[in-house]
C-alpha cells in the first residue's frame, strides 16, 4: 500500500479523512514515494487549535527551559544527519552532500534557537523620574504559522519553528506539498527531544489549506518561503487579515565579473553557483555580468559548465539532481526554447539531458546563453533550472545600473581584486545580500536572512535577531517603588508628568 503522508496535530500523527491527495514522488526516476493529503477544513482548524491551547502553558516555560529543548533537539539532529540527508535526497533528487547541506544549514538556526535567553533580552533605563524605572520585555505572540517551498525541505522548515518556538510562541506547519517527507522526520525527531503536545503541528496542503491560516483569527504571525507570485498573495491576505507577515521570495541573483579578478576561482564559483542544485536555490547566480574585457573568459565558462553532470543522488561524481517536478521541468525547458527564439545564443545546451539507467529523470543539462538582453524572457523569469544568462557591459557603473533596475534583490556577488570596486558595489547595490569574491552569500543564522525589493514583503527578516524581533512582542513597564512611610507621599498625585 502507498504510504501515507501523516498530519501531526495535538501530539499525534494522524490519516487525514481528506480523499484530495497528491503524489511524492523521487524526480530522478518518477518512483512514487507516498501520498499527500490536502488536509480538511476541520483539520487545519484543530491543528490551530491545538497550537493555541499548547501557548496558554507554553509562554510560561522558563526560557532556559525552551532552549535545552533546542539542545537536545540540535544532538538528534546532528545524530540523523545522514538519515535525514538520504531521506531528501529521495524526496528532491538532491546529490547526498547537498542534502546534508541543506539539513546542516538548518541545524546552524537551531544552534542559535538553543540561545535564545540571549534574544531575549529587553532594556532598562532607571530613574527615568524620581523613584520611577523603565524596562522592556521581550515576550512572546502566540501561534505562528510557517508555509515552505520545496527546494530546502529541512532548513526552511528549521529557520521557523525552532526559534518562534524557542521564543514561546506555538507553531503551525505548512510544508511543500512536493517533498513532506523529510519534514514528517524533523517533526518525529522534535517529538523525540521532549516537545510537549501542542507546540509544533504540521498540515499538508496548497492553496485552501494557506488561505485558511492566512485568516485564521488564532494566527498571530505567518512567514513564507516560495515564489514572489505567491507570496504577493500571502503578504496581502495575511496583513489584510491583521497578521504579522514575513514573506522571502523569488530571485534574479547577478555575479559582477570585473577583469582584475582571479580567472580561474571566478569560472570555477560561477558554475557550481549557477548549476549546483539544478539551479533550484533562491540564491543561485542566474545571471553573469562580464564587466569590459573578463567577456573574454565566456568561452572557457563554457568549457567548465560542459564537465558538470546532473545525476542520482548516490552517485558521486555527479554534479546536481534533477529538477522537482514535471511542470516546472517543462518549464524550463520552455525557457530555454524562448532565449533560443528570442536572440540570444545558447553556447551549452542541456534541454536533450539523458542519464544512464534513469530515463524518467526529470535532467536539464548545464545551459549557457551569451548575448542576453534585458527585454528577454531568460532576462526576466525565473528559471529555476541550471540555466546562465551572460550580459556584457564596459563599466563597474553599467553593471551596478542595470542590477539596480532588476526588480529582484535576494542575493548578489562581484568578483575582484580591487577593494575599491568591492566597496562601490557593497556601498551602491541595492540588493540585500552581497558576496565578494563569494559567490552565494547566505548569511549564517546570527546574522538574518536579507532579501531586498522584489525578493521579500515585511519588515523583519527570516532567523537571527530579526525572526526573534518577528516572533514577539515588546512589553514596556514603568514602575513606582517606595522603600518606606517615609518617602510616601501622602499626598495624591495629580500630575500626569513623570517628574
Ligand atoms: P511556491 O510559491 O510554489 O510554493 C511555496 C509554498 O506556497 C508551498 O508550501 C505551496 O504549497 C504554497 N502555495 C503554492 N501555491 C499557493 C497559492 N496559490 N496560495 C497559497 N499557497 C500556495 O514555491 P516553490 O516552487 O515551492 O519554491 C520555489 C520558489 O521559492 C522560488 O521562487 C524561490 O526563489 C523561492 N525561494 C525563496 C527563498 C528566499 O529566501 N527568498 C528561499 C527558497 C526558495
């Protein structure tokens, strides 16, 4: 019998009565993994409030507490790193390395959940007036919900829950309907590290089961990881609703290629940033900027991107897996037929991909396309796939222009061996991650998670201080204490200044 994707509501993993289901399956050979249910109406509604009823004792657990859960749930973690790894790797197609890549970057978000007493801190100011203190606390909202894409089924998942958890709040997951396998395991594995009934929940589901949170009065806070068309939907359901939404979302990335750079690092990074993951990274670099004479180097990128290979998940010396899904293979492959009509030249084409022994995979060869311009659709959609766009330009300035006016802001990166080109670009980019002479810049979890413009809605951005920031609230108490009769005044105080 198919196995059954479970719900987690209350403490228990239940079968949804729900006959609406999808299929998971491994894109590497179209094997069916397991059935998704769409959860019911009534099933998201007890997963709430299940969340809601856990908050009403969860808030009150010393914080110190609620870190040592995240501790021991980092020592789980790190024990099922390769369990976990495999297991996406089945779900995503993701080579094993990447996998536990992806596992790894979530466990870093839980490390700092374990901290969060030192989040937590609010401000004090004494004797604001005479005999009287101001401080702040840091408290926390109630339950929050998390919806995650598909392309990091373990470290979207763990960039949510742990810390709005950890910051005494309850939780309501969401997961891609693509791969929910890998996060069954983290929710079995928190169960595992002492998580009481209530606190987390997980529903699977797609657009009914969102909208049904999204206006849930029980949801105090939403964050969204996926693409910009749904997150627009999302940002503006879920504020209309009153909500505290985050969402982080599609991408254009550009790497800034200037002549002085060290040549053979700046082709290398560029091919494993463009190809790894299929292209399947919200930072993944999309787009070459070869700015004056590094044009010359296309052809030797050329020659690089060609020795990668996608490939299965256990297979060494493969390069990348296959993309997610039928759709969004054929949407690729679309693509790549439009840059070919539309102009530009397609120097490496991968739309014919086949790999040995795997002739259902969903494969796209490395891709390379010169003579791009910014009208095209390669230019302008979001590929997903292990696709690069070169531009040239003659200047520094052409290049940061023509970035500025790309409407995405998630990631970006220049190439150089000039400190003063690098500070320009860091200084006049107007995009929210920036990496020099690093090509995918992901912040680790102390710092948060800065997508920028098109790439992101909200204020606050996804883990470090700024997830604690999204996940509480600020309480702000002035006090009066006198120590004795004698510095009581007996008098009423009419005033309503603080002097
Ligand atoms: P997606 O937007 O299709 O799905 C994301 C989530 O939204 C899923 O849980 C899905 O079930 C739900 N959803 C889908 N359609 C919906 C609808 N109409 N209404 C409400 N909910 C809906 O994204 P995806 O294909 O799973 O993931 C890839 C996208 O995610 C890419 O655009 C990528 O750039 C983006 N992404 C962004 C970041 C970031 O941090 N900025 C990180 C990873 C991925």
């Amino acid at each position: 019998m198919t196995r059954q994707v479970p719900l987690f509501i209350n403490g228990e993993f239940v079968t949804s009565g729900s006959s609406n289901k999808l299929p998971v399956t491994n894109p590497a050979n179209q094997q069916l993994l397991a059935e998704v249910p769409m959860a019911t109406e009534a099933e998201v509604e007890a997963a709430i409030a299940s969340a809601s009823e856990a908050f009403k004792t969860w808030r009150n657990v010393p914080v110190a507490e609620r870190g040592r859960l995240m501790m021991r749930y980092v020592a789980l973690l790190k024990e099922h790193h390769d369990e976990l790894g495999e297991l996406l790797s089945q779900d995503t197609g993701k080579t094993f390395e990447d996998a536990k890549g992806d596992v790894w970057r979530g466990i870093e978000v839980v490390e700092q959940a374990a901290n969060i007493g030192a989040n937590m801190m609010g401000e004090t100011v004494e004797n604001v007036a005479n005999g009287i203190d101001t401080y702040s606390y840091i408290q926390p909202i109630g339950v929050c919900a998390g919806i995650t894409p598909f392309n990091f089924p373990a470290m979207i998942p763990l960039w949510m829950y742990p810390l709005a958890i950890a910051a005494g709040n309850t939780f309501v997951l969401k997961p891609s309907e693509q791969d929910p396998l890998t996060p069954v395991r983290l929710v079995e594995l928190f169960i595992e590290a002492g998580a009481p009934k209530g606190v987390l929940n997980m529903v699977h589901g797609g657009a009914d089961v969102v909208n049904q949170i999204l206006t849930h009065k029980d949801i105090q806070a939403i964050s969204f990881v996926g693409s910009s068309r749904v997150g627009d939907h999302i940002y503006r359901t879920g504020t209309d609703a009153g909500k505290r939404v985050q969402c982080m979302m599609g991408a254009k990335n550009h790497m800034v290629v200037m002549p002085d750079a060290d040549r053979n690092a700046t082709l290398n990074a560029l091919v494993g940033a463009s190809v790894g993951a299929a292209g399947q990274r919200c930072m993944a670099i999309s787009v070459a900027v070869f700015v004056g004479e590094s044009k010359e180097w296309i052809g030797d990128l050329s020659e690089r991107m060609a020795t990668a290979r996608p490939g299965a998940w256990n297979d060494a010396g493969a390069s990348y897996g296959p993309i997610i899904s039928r759709p969004a293979y054929e949407k690729v492959l679309g693509l790549i037929q439009k840059g070919k009509d539309e102009g530009a030249t397609c120097l490496l084409d991968g739309s014919n991909c086949v790999v040995d022994g795997l002739p259902d995979g969903n494969w796209v060869g490395p891709t390379l396309f010169t003579d791009v311009t910014t009208e095209m659709a390669i230019y302008n959609e979001e590929i997903f796939g292990p696709v690069l766009c070169c531009i040239t330009v003659d200047t520094l300035e052409e290049a940061i222009e023509l970035i500025n006016n790309c409407p995405y802001g998630n990631g970006t990166s220049i190439f150089t061996n000039s400190g003063g080109a690098a500070r320009k670009y860091q200084h006049e980019i107007l995009v929210g991650q920036v990496g020099i002479n690093i090509p995918i810049p992901v912040p680790l979890p102390f710092f948060s998670f800065t997508g920028w413009r098109g790439s992101f809605r909200g204020d606050l951005h996804a883990y470090g201080k700024q997830a604690v920031r999204f996940y509480t609230e600020t309480k702000t108490i002035t006090a009066r204490w006198t120590h004795s009769e004698a510095t009581t005044s007996k008098q009423p105080n009419m005033s309503i200044n603080l002097r």
